[in-house]
C-alpha cells in the first residue's frame, strides 16, 4: 500500500484492520516518489525526476497541501539536522503497524542516505509537528459511520466499526 507523510489515506482502514488481526503494513512509495526528497520545487517542477510528464500519480503529490507537508519536513530537518528523506522515513518507521518499508533508491546515494533513518529517532514534537501537518482531512464515507446513518442503515442494530 502506498503510505507516506502525503498518502495516510491506508490510515482509514487498512492500518487498523492489519493492527487488529496482527499483521504488519508493508508501504510503497514512501516518500512519494521523490517528492519527499525535495527534488521537487513548486515553482519549475517540470523536467526533473519520475513525477515529471507521465507518471502513474499524474499531479497528485504537486497539491497545495503536500506543498505544506513538506515545508512542515523541512522545519523538522533542520531542528534533527537530518535529511528530508530520512525525516520522512523516521516518521513512516514510527507509525503503528508499519514492519518494514519498501524503499525505491535508484543510487548508492541515496540507499546511504536513506538508511540513515535507521539510525535516529524522532522526538515527540517533532512527530507531533508531522502528523499534525500531514493529517488526514475528513471524507464523504467518514460520514457514513455516524449515529444517524447507522440507525437508518442498520435499523438500530449496533454495527461497530474497526476503531470502535
């Protein structure tokens, strides 16, 4: 599954669903292919990297949102003295549920630098600091589990969800 500081939608019920039956999340594309690097600028991101011209995530990782995401990684490299990849990845590794992570490093380099996220952990306020930036924003099928739409769905049957 696809989870990153710009992709926590896996947050909704994936992660919950592997947390409860004791399985480990697996994520790809963790740092959004390339954009959690910075190899993307805002202004001119065209001709530079994977996410230029066709590309399976079209303009998804360049919104506004992910803009600020990022800018949230920046503050916090600069107070970890770490690099954006490895910030990212820092916080991927702390999130409940995640074992292991699929890396795309196509250099040495960036394998090395990647790595080092191993090697530091982040501190609650710079977690905190992330999480609140990059937080999930509420969708049309959250609103499907509240109590009047279950007692019209359900017929006052008690239906609990994963989180419950």
């Amino acid at each position: 599954m696809e989870y990153s500081l710009v992709a926590r939608s896996v947050e909704r019920e994936h992660v919950p669903v592997a947390f409860d039956t004791g399985m480990g999340v697996i994520p790809w594309s963790p740092l959004a292919g390339g954009f959690l690097t910075g190899k993307y600028q805002k202004q001119g991101k065209s001709n530079s990297g994977r996410l230029s011209g066709d590309n399976p995530f079209g303009d998804s990782k360049f919104s506004e949102k992910n803009w600020e995401i990022l800018e949230a990684v920046r503050e916090v490299v600069k107070d970890a003295n770490r690099s954006l990849s490895q910030v990212s990845l820092a916080w991927l590794m702390s999130r409940r549920g995640v074992s292991s992570t699929l890396i795309g490093a196509s250099k040495l380099s960036q394998l090395q630098d990647n790595l080092g996220a191993l090697d530091f952990v982040l501190t609650a306020e710079q977690l905190r600091k992330l999480s609140a930036a990059s937080e999930l924003t509420p969708e049309f099928s959250d609103s499907l589990t509240g109590p009047y739409i279950r007692e019209m769905i359900y017929g006052g049957h008690t239906v609990k969800g994963w989180r419950e």
